[in-house]
C-alpha cells in the first residue's frame, strides 16, 4: 500500500518570546498565550532540535516492519 498515509507525532523545536504573566499562565495550564502567538505567526519554527524519536517509530504498531528495520531505532533529524 504505497498510497497508505501514517500519522507521525515529532518534537519541533520551535521558539517564542513570552512575558513573565504570559509564561505563568502557560506554567499554569493556560495555552493561550501561545495559541494567541501561533495565530499571529509569531512563533519560530525550526533553528534547534526538530526530530522524530526513532523510539517512537519502533513503537509504532501501524508502521510497516521494514520501515523500522531501516530506521535502526535512530532519531530522525529536521532540518526546518
């Protein structure tokens, strides 16, 4: 199944500027300030450590074995 698409969960680096009374509402389980920043495209994307956990695709039921045999357990790099 070439065409079979898979869901893939990955750490993106990605870096904002926040106030201090921003920062404690995020601290305390607040996500608007940075949905409110994502919305404006005031949040930076890549620049850091973007990668997808190669042990989080070994734990991947869905995904083909012969995908993780290529992986070897390694994390996979972004480059945004």
């Amino acid at each position: 199944m070439a065409n079979k698409k898979y869901s893939i969960g990955f750490r993106l680096y990605a870096e904002v500027q926040l106030t201090e009374a921003q920062l404690q509402k995020v601290i305390d389980g607040n996500a608007e300030p940075i949905a409110k920043l994502i919305e404006a495209g005031k949040i930076q994307l890549g620049g850091g450590d973007s990668y997808i956990p190669g042990t989080w695709l070994q734990d991947h039921a869905e995904l083909p074995q012969s995908l993780k045999n290529t992986l070897n357990g390694d994390d996979i790099d972004l480059d945004l």
